[in-house]
C-alpha cells in the first residue's frame, strides 16, 4: 500500500481501535461490475473479517433507489454500521439523516457525498480529493501533446462527483497558457465502462474524427479507446490516452506501450481506512470530517513501484 499523506496518516491512527465485540458492519457498493470497487470491496472484506467483524455486502447496480432501499434494509436489520460507495452524491444528505435517525455510524468511502462538509461525529468520507487526479493526468497529458493537438473526452455517470470532477480538472488544465493550442473536440459519457468506452471512440473514428489525445474519467474507459484505436489499425504511437486509477489492467496496458498515463488511487487504503472509521465509530470514538487518501501519477518512468498495488 502507498504512503499516506500527513492529515490521513494522522486520521488513520485515530479510528485504529478494535473493540473486543464482534460487529456487523453493512458494505453497500454501487456497483458489482466495476474493477476498481470490486478491488475496494474484497479489500473491505478481507479487513473486516481480519479484525474479527461480520461483512454483509450489497450492490445498488448504479441506481439510487435500490441503494437507498439497501440502507433502509441494513437499518432494519439491526447492522452496526454502514459503510457507503454512494451511486448519487445527491442521494447522501437522506443516508445521512437515516443513519443518525437510527443511531448508528455511517462512513462514505471512494464518492464524496454532497453532504461532506457536515459530516464528523459518527459520521465521515475517507477517499481521495478528486480535483488531483483529472489535474494530474491532464498535465502529464498536456506536456506529452506539446500544448497542441485534437482531445475527446471519456466521462464517467455524471451523477458520480469524481466523474464532474475530473471533468472539470481536465478543462481547466486545457484552459492554461501551455496547454491552449489543445482544442477539447467531443466529450460523452462512458459510464465507467469499457465496452462503452470502445464503443465511443470507435464512432467518433468511424465519423472521420482525428483524435490526438484521450483523457477517460477512468481506466475502464480508457481500456476501451485503447481498443478503439487498435481495431481501427492506429499506431498508439500516434495517440496519447490518459485515465485514474492504475487498476493492474491499466498497468499492462501501460507496459504494453498502449497506455500513455494514469493516476493511481488506493483502493485498498480507501476500503481499509472506511472499515477502521466505521469500527472506531462503533467503539464510541469521535470520527474526523473526512481522511484524506492522495493520488499519484503514474508513468511508464514509475509504473513499476505501482505493479500489483490495485
């Protein structure tokens, strides 16, 4: 697992108390179907169930409904605590309110909620500050391109605040002195996934578009330009594509020469630091407003270090 920053290292060590009773800790994912939170929840598994707790896991499959019908039921059931990859950050302020109605600690763990600056007590976001990983990528991407050429956009569901986030960084990076011979041509939304990420690009080609650089909310979409460009018989020496996460695929790709950059995020340090939250919370101690996981670059010059670490 990479280095903490300061604030989170300090966090962490503050919610490390086990309590000598086993609980049941409710584990709500958006989504089955992702890599990067099926990385997250096995990491929440292994964690709980290592320091002596019960794991219940449901998946919300992207829709708020579901989720929030998941919290309800988890309440019910008499759970100790909750712990969220929310599908909506708009749908967290009513988890919010349930959790605390029933008395019991919730922790958002991966997606900011839209209610995060009122959360402390028993209530926190452990994750990693979106507005550096689009920054990140969009600069390491900017420098690559020279300052000049053709670039699309891959979004994740917007609904998601990394996916507006990321968004946002990439423009605002493109928007800069030494990045405004970039002209930012298409963007569409993905979903996270790589078929449809395939699927994008390969209509965008198809339609006579000449595309210089791809920036993808994430690695899955990412995966899939690459794919795009190589059916379509184009040298990814002639196209720069740049996503987060530095899932393992990510990182083949990158050391196949396809995957020009990505930015890793800690899925296990965000899935272990929001069950340490939510055990701490059980035991009665005071969680801090959020934990802060950093993100890093990753480039072919130090994708090793990062080799098997998502």
């Amino acid at each position: 697992m990479k280095k903490l920053n300061l604030f989170a290292a300090t966090a962490l060590s503050v919610v490390m108390a086990t309590g000598a009773n086993a609980a049941t800790i409710g584990y709500l994912s958006s989504n089955f179907d992702d890599n990067f939170l099926t990385l997250m929840r096995e990491a929440a598994k292994v964690h709980t169930e290592e320091r002596g707790h019960t794991f219940q896991i449901e998946d919300a499959r992207e829709d708020v409904g579901t989720q929030l019908s998941q919290v309800q039921n988890f309440i019910a059931s008499g759970v100790d605590a909750l712990v969220v990859t929310a599908v909506s950050a708009a749908a967290t302020p009513q988890m919010t309110k349930m959790a605390n109605a029933a008395g019991i600690p919730i922790v958002y763990v991966n997606r900011m909620p839209s209610d995060s600056a009122s959360l402390g007590g028993t209530s926190t976001f452990v994750g990693s500050n979106e507005t550096w990983s689009g920054t990140l990528a969009a600069f390491e991407l900017c420098n690559l391109a020279g300052g000049t050429g053709t670039a699309v956009m891959l979004q994740g569901i917007l609904s998601n605040e990394a996916a507006v986030t990321r968004s946002k960084d990439f423009e605002e990076v493109l928007a800069l002195s030494m990045c405004n011979g970039i002209e930012l041509k298409a963007v569409e939304v993905g979903s996270w996934q790589r078929a449809k990420g395939n699927d994008i690009v390969s209509n965008w080609l198809s339609s006579g578009m000449k595309i210089d650089i791809v920036f993808a909310n994430n690695d899955e979409m990412g995966l899939g330009a690459v794919q795009a460009f190589k059916n379509a018989g184009i040298s990814m020496d002639d196209v720069l594509i740049g996503s987060v996460d530095a899932t393992a695929d990510a990182l083949a790709s990158m050391k196949a020469g396809d995957l020009d950059v990505t930015v890793f995020q800690n899925a296990a340090g965000q899935a272990t630091g929001g069950i340490d939250a939510a055990i701490a919370a059980i035991n009665g101690e005071s969680l801090p407003n959020s934990v802060t996981i950093p993100f890093e670059l990753v480039t072919p010059a130090n994708m090793a270090e990062y080799m098997g670490a998502n």
